[in-house]
C-alpha cells in the first residue's frame, strides 16, 4: 500500500504500526501467523520498536473469532513483550501502539 512496510506485517499485528503525531515505529517479532494450540501461550516481542524518546507499549486485541471469552479493546500488557495465549480456535488480530516522549 505505499507505505515501505510489508503488508503482511501490518495484517499480522492488526493495525498500522505507523501512528500519526509520534515518530516511534512499532516493530512486531514472534509467532505471529501461527501463535499456537488453545491454551499455550506465545511471547509477541515488540522491543525492536524505535523512536526518538523512552517507548510505552500498548497492545490490545482488536478481533476475535466468536467463540473465544476474550475481550476486544481491553489491554494486553504495556511491556516491551507480552505472552498471549488464544482460548479458542481461530484468527486473533493484536494491535501493538508504541509512542514515544
């Protein structure tokens, strides 16, 4: 789409790690296409994230399949990394919003 990222990066972290207003750029590494069986959790690791000042992390679940208990919108964690475990079968979507001081 024009903007020098894969395009598979920004389907796989669920949102466009570009925001507007910040420099920070979030950078996603881990399992993303396959975070694993029901029930096992999977480290999403955005420390490779860079910008201009100290970074906060947000990550937040933006889709879930119908069946999952999880809760879209509520935050994940607010460190660097976090672990995330699907509860039930399907496609996830988790947003990583990195901003900078």
């Amino acid at each position: 789409d024009g903007d020098g990222r894969s395009d598979g990066e920004e389907v796989l972290a669920g949102t466009d790690p570009l925001q507007a207003g910040t420099t920070a750029v979030a950078q996603i590494s881990g399992p993303m296409s396959q975070v694993g069986a029901v029930g096992i959790g999977a480290t999403l690791d955005g420390s490779g994230s860079s910008g201009s000042g100290a970074l906060q992390y947000e990550w937040t679940l933006s889709a879930a399949p119908g069946r999952s208990a999880q809760l879209i919108g509520v935050p994940l964690g607010t460190a660097a990394s976090v672990v995330f475990a699907p509860d039930s079968p399907g496609t996830y979507e988790i947003a990583l919003v990195v901003t900078d001081d």
